[in-house]
C-alpha cells in the first residue's frame, strides 16, 4: 500500500545530470537551503562502463548523521559533495558485457538521476517477482535491519514480549511481524493514532501507543507490558528508552538500531546512568550496524520474500514523486511524516 504526495518536476535531459549537493551543515532539523541542485554535463561511457537512470531514492534517517562533518560509521558528506543513498534504475545504455538496457538494478549511487557506472555493488532486480521498489524496503536495506536485528541480537523466544521504537517505520513495521510470527506479544510505540491503528488493526501487534499523547511513558509501558519486556528494538533512543529500562526482565535483550529523537539536537540530552539496569537485571544491550551481517542478506531476502508471500509480511510505502522533492522527503522522514518505507519517486 503507497501514500502519494506529489510535486511537479521537468523530465531530465539524457545529455545533462541533476544532482543534490550538501549545501551548508544543518543546525537542528535540516532545511531544503542545505541542499543545492546542481547540473553537470553526462560524459560518454567508457569500456566496462553502463549509464543508470534513477527510478526510486530511498530516504532514510542515517542520512542525518552524515550531514554532520564528523565520521562515525561511516565518512560524513562534506560540503559540495553528493547526497549518499540507496537507490534503484534502469539500465539505459552499456559497455559493460554484464549488464543490458532494459535491465533494473539497486544500488547506492545517491541523489542524481543518472550515474556511470562499472557495475560494482550493483545488484540485479526481476520485476516479476516483486515490486522493484521493495529493494529499498522490505527486500533491502530496512528489510535486512529488522530480520537480523531482531533475530540475530535480540533472539527472541515464543511468548516473550517485544517492545519496537520507532514502529510505524520501514525498519519498526517489520521487526513487530517478524516477531509474531515468532509468537511473541509485540507493543509498538509510534507517532500517532492513526499509526497505532494500523499496527494493531493490519499489522497484527498485540498493543501499541502514541508516544507524542502519553504523558508517562513508564506507567504506559507498565500498563501494556504486564509481564514486564524481555527484547526492546530501539529505534528512537532519549525519554522513551530511558523508560523502557524500569521495566525489562531478568536476561532482556536491547538492540540498538537507531536513535532518531537525538539527531537533529544541539548538544545531547542528559540520560540516565544505564549500567546499573543491566546490571540488575543481568541485561544486553547491543549496537548493531546492518552490515555486518552483509554476507547473508540473500539469506535474509529469501526468507523475507518467503515471508511475503505467504501473507506474513505487510508493507507500506510513502512515496514523494519527483525528484526535486527529495530534500522534502528527507525533512518528513525525521518529523515522523512516513508510514513504512519513505522513497523519491523520480518522473
């Protein structure tokens, strides 16, 4: 299911390439001034070359943390320099033996509508077996994240209770469907009441609750969580999560996949001491980068797509069309504006 906001864009010139730069560092949330788009002329293939015309962008809140100057997992992008970003195309034209026009691949090429390649790091998509879109969602990146995450770092066991941050996202949606179908009871905390609707009503969670309503986390945590947390999936870290280690059990399981509330703050917000939680309670809590476990994302797919088809895994997709909207994207994205997958749409 696809949420559809629009926005008129001009059909790119095949001779000419479009792209967003990083204009200037964002201070607390970005704006589109931090964005400059750019043209460039496209240069002709050379041997073992192929020319890629972008089709979706994936928007994702790890981007945040490459505007910032500073390397943590990755390089920063530096001022001037292309926006990094899953993306998915055609091939439209080829030097390289491997690769065919016609032919759609995903990758990370970033924000432009085209980009040479050697055809490195690029994977190929059959269009019959699933949306093209999906791998860089539910069939990608996201995807990857909630399947090893949970089941790698979190192991969660039948009857046990998962709480998910953040569970109305590409990555939150699907760690709650992975764990029922684990046979856990699955809580998720999301943004709205429309979002907790549809957890609940569609997605199958046990219960759920609107983070910006609730005025104390613990009690509401308590409340739908009886017999106490045993996996935690961190998403959005601060007030939530500090919250959440007054009531985790005895050998609980904390993946920490990301922290979405922190990004766009000026100077980070004072916490509790967490140690003696885990301590107490004998506790894990664990950082995860999806990419550790890249050497079985076929595994992961496979049974992703298994998953789907037999009618266990649902997804959703908001999509913004054009390509000139991707700052706007972006900016949605880390306001909490997307259900699912957020991608760009290019016309």
């Amino acid at each position: 299911m696809r949420f559809i906001m629009t926005a008129t864009t001009a059909k790119p010139h095949p001779s000419t390439n479009r792209k967003f730069v990083l204009a200037a560092r964002p201070v607390g949330m970005p704006k589109e001034s931090d964005f400059d788009l750019v043209s460039e002329p496209l240069p002709p293939l050379q041997d073992g070359q192929i020319l890629l015309r972008t089709q979706y962008l994936s928007v994702d809140p790890y981007m945040r943390g490459r505007m910032t100057g500073v390397r943590t997992y990755a390089d920063p992008v530096d001022i001037g320099q292309l926006m990094v970003g899953g993306t998915v195309g055609e091939v439209i034209e080829s030097r390289n033996p491997d690769f065919r026009p016609g032919q759609i691949v995903v990758g990370f090429w970033g924000w432009q509508e085209f980009a040479i390649s050697d055809g490195d790091g690029l994977r190929l998509l059959d269009p019959k077996l699933a949306p093209v879109s999906t791998a860089l969602g539910v069939l990608g990146m996201p995807g990857m994240t909630a399947y090893f995450g949970l089941l790698e770092i979190c192991q969660p066991r039948s009857g046990e209770t998962v709480v998910v941050s953040g569970a109305a996202g590409a990555v939150g949606s699907l760690v709650g469907q992975i764990a029922r179908i684990k046979d856990c009871e699955v809580v998720g905390v999301t943004g709205s009441d429309e979002k907790v609707a549809w957890l609940i009503g569609e997605l199958g969670f046990s219960a759920a609750f609107n983070y910006k309503t609730a005025t104390d986390y613990g009690a509401r945590l308590q409340d739908l969580c009886p017999n106490g947390v045993d996996c935690y999936f961190d998403n959005v870290g601060g007030a939530l999560s500090d919250a959440m280690l007054s009531v985790i059990n005895t050998k609980a399981r904390i993946a920490i996949c990301g922290q979405i509330s922190q990004y766009n703050l000026a100077k980070p917000e004072p916490g509790p001491r967490v140690f003696r939680y885990l301590l107490t309670k004998s506790a894990r809590a664990e950082g995860f980068l999806v990419y550790n476990f890249a050497q079985r994302f076929s595994e992961g797919i496979a049974q992703m797509a298994k998953w789907m088809k037999e009618g266990k895994i649902k997804y959703r997709e908001t999509i913004v069309e054009g390509f000139e909207s991707a700052p706007r994207a972006l900016i949605g994205i880390l306001s909490g504006h997307n259900t699912g997958k957020m991608l760009v749409k290019f016309n």
